[in-house]
C-alpha cells in the first residue's frame, strides 16, 4: 500500500516538487512556489486520489484513507525544522478530528 500512496503522489507532483518518504508511513512533498491555499487544494486532490484506489491482495480489495498536515514557508521561521514541526501539528489535528482530511496549520 505504501508503494501505492507512492505512486499517487509522484503522479500529481509537479516537475520542481520534492517529494519523499519520510517516516515508516509518512511522506513529505515541498511545493516550491505555491502558497498555504494552493498546498492545500493539492493535499485535498492526493487524499481524494488515495481514498480512491483499491489495491488487491490475497483476493480482497484493500482501501486506504489518509491525513495529511500542511504548512507554509510565508511567515518567517527558525527553518525547516519549524515547517516540519508545524506541519506535524496540522498532521495531529487532522487524526484528532476524525482522520482522512487536510488540515493547515495557521
């Protein structure tokens, strides 16, 4: 399933986007260039294109639902190490309010 959210993200990735495996079922995209909006119209059409896919195994169809957490470069910050704590934070509200939705940190 893994390699499967992969693939739906490297799908709607942009050429100048970063995208990677950052934990043991945690991904990371940079979108260069877009802002908190247009990051989150983003997030919203990958968790859609996820909760879409249906993977076999075994002769069951197996689904998958995702929450994703966004946050933005805009505002000044101590660096990266900030973005990704904030984006951990949106991450969080998305679980605690029912999973399989986009949240953004403000």
């Amino acid at each position: 399933m893994i390699q499967r959210v992969a693939e739906v993200i490297r799908h709607h990735v942009r050429d100048v986007d970063i995208a990677g495996r950052y934990g043991g079922e945690e991904f990371a995209v940079l979108l260069p260039g877009t802002d908190k909006e247009g990051a989150r119209i983003f997030s919203e059409r990958v968790r859609q294109a996820i909760e879409a896919e249906v993977v076999e195994h075994d002769g069951h169809a197996i689904r998958c639902t995702v929450s994703l957490g966004v946050a933005d470069l805009a505002k000044p910050m101590a660096g990266y190490k900030t973005l990704i704590e904030q984006a951990d934070q949106a991450l969080y509200v998305s679980k605690k309010n029912g999973r399989n939705q986009v949240s953004v940190h403000e």
